[in-house]
C-alpha cells in the first residue's frame, strides 16, 4: 500500500506522460498557447491531481468518485492530442505512443478502482 500519493504507480505513469506533454506542446504554433497546448496541458494534470486526491481521501466511495473523474481526464487528453495530430502539430508516430500509453492509464486506474471497491467489499463482509 502506497503511503503517498507519489508512490502509486497510476500517478508515476501519469506524471511521466504529463512531462512528455509539457514538452511537446512547448512545440505547439505560439497561437495555440492559449487554446489546444493550455487545454492539454490541463488534462494533463488534472490526471495526477486527482489520483492525488483521490489517495488523501478517507472514505473509499470519495476514492472512486475522484477516479472516475481522472480516468474521464484520461479520456480528455487523449482528444486533444487526436486534434493536435490532426493539426499536424505532433507525429502520427507521437500520437499513437500517447494514446496507447493513455489507454495504459485509463485501465490501470480502472484496476485501481477495482482494488478499492473490493477492500471495501471485503470491510463489510
């Protein structure tokens, strides 16, 4: 069991995608700055806030709740890099490294929330 938020895997991987973003919106046309590489950006974090919130919450139904909202984050950051592909502004290459590492997340956070509902399965039995 992970005492911070920082040692469980999800927002290890999480975090490191973020960092892979951050530098290849820093690419994005200087009129995106705003627009397509904010929004990306801000998935992007949202992602590991809210694994980090999810992990200071106490009861696990506030867990779960926090995590289907990251895993929905997931889902947002991979459209926004679809469109930034489609921009030409990454590689087809680059996208589909995003996107099969994205999905990555997606189902380990799914397992995660899956852990948590049976711990607390297993507390009320």
């Amino acid at each position: 069991m992970a005492h911070t938020f920082y040692e469980l895997n999800i927002w290890k991987k999480g975090h490191e995608l973020l960092i892979e973003v951050y530098k290849v919106t820093a690419k994005y046309p200087p009129t995106e700055k705003y627009g397509l590489s904010n929004d990306t950006r801000r998935s992007g974090n949202s992602i590991i806030a809210n694994i980090a919130e999810a992990h200071g919450r106490y009861f696990f139904a506030d867990k779960v709740r926090v995590l289907y909202i990251a895993r929905g984050e997931v889902e947002e950051i991979r459209s926004h890099l679809r469109v930034a592909e489609s921009l030409s502004y990454i590689s087809n290459e680059k996208f589909q490294w995003f996107d099969q590492e994205y999905e990555g997340l997606a189902k380990g956070i799914s397992s995660y929330i899956a852990s948590l509902e049976q711990q607390s399965q297993n507390q009320h039995d």
